[in-house]
C-alpha cells in the first residue's frame, strides 16, 4: 500500500528526487510512472558532427503533424459607423456575397446597383456612388444601405448595409447598420480597406499564413491536418499513409529529415495511440505510455522516432511497441507544468528531449525498471531489490542491448544529437555493442561518435534512468 502510494505520487509528482545536475550531464526526466527523471545534460556534449552516414537501411517515415490551426474568424463586435476604413472606390468586386456578408477581401463582395462592392474590415459593403452628403445619407447608395465615410481611411465614403435589408455576419451598430465585429479583419493585400496580414482569413491558395480549424494547419495554401481519429484523410510522413486515422508504413520508412523549413520546428503531438497491443501501435512501432497531453514534439524529432521506429520493425519484424514516456506539452513547457507540478527539472522537454522506454525481453517495451529481472516497481528514491531508487545494483537487467542501441543508432541519424541518458549499469555494454556496430560496417564514424556521448551516473546528473533513457536534441 504504502508502495503503492508512493510510486503513484512520484509518477505525479515526479519529482521526488532529482538532483539537478552537477555539471555534465543534464537532468531530465521524468517519470512516467515508475518514475522518474531523468537527466541529461549537456555537459558532455556531443558536438555534432557532420553528417553521416546512415546505418543500415532506409529510411522510413516520420510523419508531420499539425501545428496549430487557428481557429476560425473573428467574431463580431462593434462596429461603428464610420470608422472603418477607407478605400477609394473603384472596380467593383466580381465577389458572390452580398452586402452584410464576411469576407476577407474585396472580390469577395459583390457589386449591388451598379456599384462596387468592397470588404470592409471583414464585412462586405458597397462603395458610395459620391462623398456622403451627411452622416447616414441614402443618396449615394443602392436602397438598404447607408452612407458614412470611414474615418481612418481618409473618410472614403462606403455604403453600409441595413441590418434589416441584409443578413448581417458582423454586428449591428446603434445606427441599425452591419458593421465588423471587434476582432475582424481582412487582409490588405487583397482589400484596400483592410488591414489584416491574412491570419485572420481562411487558409488558401492566395493565402499560405491563413487559418484552419483546430487539428490542421495551413500548408502550401492548404488544410492539413495530422493523421488522427479525428482526420482520418490527415498527413503522415513520407513512406506513410493515413489509414483509419493512423499512419501505417506503406513501403519503406520514408525519411527521418524535415523538409518543411521553419514547420521542422513546430512542437506537435506524436501521432499514436496508448494501448501497445493496438495493431496501429504494432504497425507504428511505438505507443504513448504516459498522458497525451505529454507526448508533444519537434516536428522532426518527431519524424526522426516515426522513422526509427519503423527500422527497428524492418530490422525486428516480431518486435513489439516501443513506449513514449515524457516528451513535451503543446505549449513546449516540461510536462506538469499545465499543473503546476513539473515532473522534469528544469531546461529539459521543452520538444527537443524524448524520455523513452527501453526495448526489454519481457515482451513489453514500457517504461518499467529494467533491473535483474524486470520485477521491481519501487517508486524512485525507494530501494528495490535490482535497484537502489536511482540507479540499477546488478549488472543484470531486462534490456535487449542489441535492439535498444540499433535503436539508439537510428535516433543518432539525426545531426543535432546532443546525448542519451542511461542506466550507470549499461554503459559498458552500450559501447560494447555501439563498437560492435562499427567494427561490422552497419554504423557509420559519425554515429559512431554520436553514440559516444552518453549520460550515466551521478556525476553527471542521470540517476533515474533505471525505467527508461532520455535522448536529447540540440535545439
Ligand atoms: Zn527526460
């Protein structure tokens, strides 16, 4: 009971001990459940070196996700009569919407009577015929809509629509006419008397920096969104296919390098589900062991783990799920801080570390303690019968070296590795193996020295990477 208490605050909490890190190493981690934290860096560094070469195969897949959409338009206000903005009249807008409508630019709006129609910060008007003889007049305009100049754009004369003459999108003002609401615009690259830079209109093919619903983001004048339940049609990496909302490899594994420029960037959710028994967690090769809400990530790291993954399964084929511990929040704060309780310390998870499982024997690669024989589940700090609440006490343990360093040499592909974090009891046996990698022609010098860069034992701040190992990117 007591153990089970306490191993169920220090997955919440995660913090239970965690010494910050001495100089080299950097702390993380965290904990998923068991556990922990884990913590890494930098000291040490890895530089990094040039490119590489790559192990073994090919490359597979690595998915984008979506960034942040941004949610529809504005939304009404208040508008007043003239103060809106300005044009000068001219050509008249081929546009379909009628006086009242939304728009983004002036050819959305159609002409009425004759007269041009012309987007006013976000909502369809119609162009005066002359100056407004007074505030309000008819004269100048086609019948259900009024005259008044808006101010700030040099008093251009604009013919408002009645509420009563037309379905207003804006808001009715205390004049009864349809004017935007506070927070609309449109973009004045396209509307002269608008003054919006195109984030507040839909995303399309003129316009590459607008917004989609929550889920997509706009990309190449296009809504994308991530392959998930809720986008079933979503995108995946290259090598994948979206395929009932998951991303399953159709040939290959794609490749782990971001070409997406600054998108590369962008701290997204990792595709996936929770349950490894999942076939789309089979099919992927991973699957989220810890909160959603937690399982965000650098676009290209996030390619880079999709890629690996579907390596270790070509490489593998009987291999299981690899679990996904702590990553980062949307926001790209360590997990827990949406609480108030960061389960790393500081300066770490912020998208570009990855808190993982190990690949074990058991059968299962969840983050669980790895030492003797996997049976421990003391919470951090505690002493167990393979570990000492920080570090494993037996050289014994439940890691498959030969899967998990592949695995390692795959994620060291990536040029802006920094370093990995590891039990103290593994070390000798990962550069073991990472020599043998070599000396058999499957890894490269440069992975090769990548993998050099390993964090482990107190010195440098790794306690607790007795559950899982922390890979962390330079930013
Ligand atoms: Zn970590």
């Amino acid at each position: 009971m007591i153990a089970l208490l306490s191993l169920a605050s220090g997955c919440v909490d995660g913090d239970p001990d965690r010494i910050g890190s001495p100089q080299g190493g950097d702390p993380q981690d965290d904990g998923v459940w068991v556990v922990p934290d884990d913590s890494p860096d930098a000291g040490g560094g890895s530089p990094d070196m040039g490119l590489g070469d790559a192990l073994v195969g090919e490359p597979e897949p690595g998915e984008p996700e979506p960034g942040g959409p941004e949610p529809g338009g504005p939304e009404p206000g208040e508008p007043e009569p003239g103060e809106p903005e300005p044009g000068e009249p001219d050509a008249p807008g081929p546009g379909a919407l009628p006086p009242g409508s939304r728009c983004a630019c002036d050819a959305d709006c159609a002409d009425q009577g004759g007269q041009a129609g012309v987007c006013v910060t976000g909502i369809c008007m119609i162009r005066a015929s002359d100056p407004c003889a007074s505030q309000g007049s008819a004269a100048e305009c086609p019948d259900g809509l009024r005259c008044w100049p808006i101010r700030n754009q040099g008093n251009a004369p604009v013919c408002w629509p009645d509420c009563e003459a037309f379905a207003c999108e804006g808001t009715c003002d205390g004049d009864g006419s349809c004017a935007p609401g506070e927070a609309m615009n449109c973009d004045a690259a396209c509307g002269e008397l608008c003054t919006g830079d195109g984030t507040d209109r839909p995303c399309g093919a003129d316009n590459p920096s607008g917004y989609c619903d929550e889920g997509a983001f706009c990309e190449g004048g296009r809504c994308t969104g991530l392959c998930s339940p809720e986008h079933p049609a979503g995108i995946c990496g290259q090598g994948f296919e979206c395929q009932n909302g998951a991303c399953v490899p159709l040939e290959g594994c794609g490749t782990w390098e971001c070409d997406l420029g600054q998108a590369c960037d962008d701290i997204v959710p990792v595709p996936g589900v929770l349950d490894p028994q999942d076939p789309a967690a089979v099919a992927a090769g991973y699957y989220i062991d810890t909160r959603r809400e937690y399982a965000y990530l650098r676009r290209d790291l996030v390619m880079l783990l999709q890629w690996s993954t579907c390596q270790m399964r070509e490489r593998f084929p009987e291999i299981g799920p690899l679990g996904l511990a702590d990553l980062t929040q949307a926001d790209g704060r360590i997990p827990g801080s949406d609480v108030g309780n960061t389960r790393h310390p500081s300066g770490t998870h912020d998208g570009s570390d990855l808190d993982l499982a190990y690949y074990q024997t058991d059968g299962l690669s969840d983050a669980q303690i790895i030492c003797g024989d996997g049976s421990d589940d003391n919470p951090n700090g505690t002493r167990g019968r393979y570990n000492d609440g920080e570090f494993c006490t037996t050289e014994q343990n439940i890691v498959d070296i030969e899967q998990q360093v592949f695995f390692m040499a795959l994620m060291a592909q990536h040029p802006g590795w920094r370093i990995v974090g590891i039990d103290v009891t593994l070390a000798d046996d990962v550069e073991e193996e990472v020599a043998r990698l070599r000396s058999s022609g499957v890894i490269s010098p440069v992975v090769r020295d990548r993998l050099q860069s390993l964090g482990y034992g107190r010195a440098g701040g790794w306690q607790f990477h007795h559950h899982h190992i922390h890979v962390s990117y330079f930013d």
